[in-house]
C-alpha cells in the first residue's frame, strides 16, 4: 500500500508526510471523514512508509519484506480491528493491546488501527483510552471513522484528527475505470450516486439496485406527496425485501440530497441522479424548502443514531414520518 495511488487526499498525505520528515509523528490519529474516501487505505500506506525498508522522501517502496507484508496482512506488529456483528467489544481491545508494551518483532513501529472506531462499545473505547493515555513507544494508533461524534470525547482528545474529502465525480469515475471494464454510462452513473465515496460507487456498481434505481425514486416520489399510510407501507415493503439494505440506504442518501438541491434552486450539476432532475425539481417544488430539510434532518438524525436503530425500516419511517405526506 502506497500513498501513490491514493487519489484526492493530497492535503492529509502531506500532513502525515510533514510529521515524519519534522520526526514528530503524534501516538495516535483520528482518521475522520465519509465511507470509502481512503482512510484505511491511507493509514496503511502511511504504516508502510513508517516501516519501509527502502522508502523514498514521500513514499514507501511497495517491494521489500514489511511492504508485502503489510499489504498481505501479515505484519506482526500490525493489529487491525474491525466491527463483528456491527461492534468492536472490549474483549477485542483487551487482545490487541498487551502486545503493544512489546519491542517490535521487525520493528521500527508497532500500530493498532481500529476501523469503524465508532463502533466500540463505551466498555471497549475505555479500554483503548488506557493505552492512547500512556501509549507504548514507537507505537502508532489510527482510529478510522466515518461517524466521530458518537466517540467519547477523551478519546477523541487524545487523537490528532485528519477530515479526509469527500472526491470529485470525475476522480471517482477515474478510479473505478482503473479497476474493472465497465461501460462509460455505467462509470458515469455510479460515480454521480457516489456522493464522493469510490467505496460506495463500487458497492453500487455490484448491486442489483442500480437496475432498479429509476424505478425505486420513481414510487418514492409518487408516494411522497399522498397519505402517510401509503407511505409507511412503502417503507414496510422495501425493508422486508431481499435486496441490500445498505445499497438502499445509499440510494435514499442520494435522493434526499437531491430533493433538498431541487428545493433550493441549484444547478443540475449538483444533482446525483442527474437523469432524473426534471421529475425530483416537481416533487421539491410540491414539498417546498422546508419539509425537504426536514427529511434531510430526519435521515441525518437516525445516521447519527444508526447504532442504536440500525435497520433500514428505522430510517425509511423517520424520512416519511418528516415528509408527513398530504400536501
């Protein structure tokens, strides 16, 4: 892994690269911004430099033996945390952590990159707290989140916090290309829905929703404007089908941006579905500016608290429940 191939991050790259060459690297980092943006990516490249046998002033070399072995997986001191079951558990923290207090196996850093950070448990976050408190040397921490207002704020005060961007439609098409043989229409397509996430493009671009996308916001925007039952047996329907909820949480993110861009009055460039402008300008203009923010509101506030609630059902209600129906 490789900052070369790290596309629209160049701010965050030169951080991380200012703090090596100044040899000031901070103990812990916070790697804070959208999903799929490439802040794992980043914090593994950025691990790789760190223990690079051969590294060039602004990167590692990808060959040699910690190289390989950090792209594999397999470098001994590396841990990397992931969610089970949608939650990272104290007993993951308390396995990960002792073997920091150790001298690296192959050295020169030892690292523990949590992914989805703000999936710890508050018993598990306490824990990681311990150690970001009174870190081991040469040790490096990258919390990686996507939503770091649910992290305890000692935590996050222990972190140096690096806000990843959002990338261009045109990068994300860029990237996408680069790794599979896909139509133009299909690259542009998936690129407009990606709301700047190359993660989210690919996850699109695997589902079946994308044949089904037209006529998904289609009925959302009949329904949109009639009853409140009609519109909650929608959601009853769409929640109890086969499909991916996260891709239809996708889709839904996408159109709620788009209503409220209608709302507002700005250009059809803003739009993610841009083959569908004409039809979501008319639900907009049905709606009006404030129901259109209060669907919006209604889906940010259920993101914030999709741990607790976080089933699609949950979010389908709380933005029809906010659109109220009957205008």
């Amino acid at each position: 892994m490789r900052f070369f191939g790290i596309v629209g991050q160049d701010r965050v790259k030169n951080i991380l690269l200012r703090t090596v060459s100044a040899q000031r690297i901070p103990h812990a980092f916070l790697f804070a911004g959208p999903e799929g943006v490439g802040k794992r990516t980043t914090a593994l490249a950025f691990f790789s430099f760190l223990v690079c046998e051969d590294p060039t002033e602004n990167d590692s070399c990808g060959l040699c033996r910690a190289c390989n072995m950090v792209d594999a997986g397999t470098f001994p001191d590396l841990a990397i945390l992931q969610p089970e079951k949608g939650v990272i558990k104290i007993d993951a923290i308390r396995q990960a952590t002792p073997r920091l207090q150790f001298e690296p196996l192959i050295g020169p850093w030892k690292g523990l990159i949590i992914d989805n950070a703000d999936l710890m448990t508050l018993e598990a976050a306490n824990a990681a707290l311990k150690t970001l408190e009174e870190p081991p040397s040469k040790t490096l921490f990258i919390l990686i989140s996507s939503n770091p207002d649910v992290l305890p704020r000692t935590v996050i005060s222990r972190c140096i916090t690096l806000n990843f961007n959002r990338l261009s439609a045109e990068d994300v098409a860029a990237i996408i290309a680069e790794e599979r043989g896909l139509s133009p229409a299909e690259i542009v397509d998936a690129a407009a829905l990606s709301m700047g996430s190359p993660g989210r493009a690919i996850r699109l671009l695997d589902s079946p929703l994308m044949g089904e996308r037209r006529a998904f916001i289609q009925t959302f925007l009949e329904l949109g404007t009639k009853g409140l039952d009609q519109l909650l047996a929608f959601s009853k329907d769409v929640a109890s089908s086969k499909g991916d909820e996260a891709d239809v949480l996708l889709l839904l993110e996408s159109l709620l941006q788009d209503i409220v861009h209608a709302a507002s009055g700005s250009p059809d460039s803003d739009f993610c579905n841009y083959d569908m402008v004409e039809e979501i300008r008319g639900f907009a203009n049905k709606i009006g500016i404030d129901k259109a923010l209060a669907a919006v509101n209604a889906w940010t506030d259920w993101d914030y608290k999709r741990r607790y609630h976080p089933d699609l059902r949950a979010a389908l209600d709380k933005v029809f429940l906010a659109l109220g129906g009957d205008f």
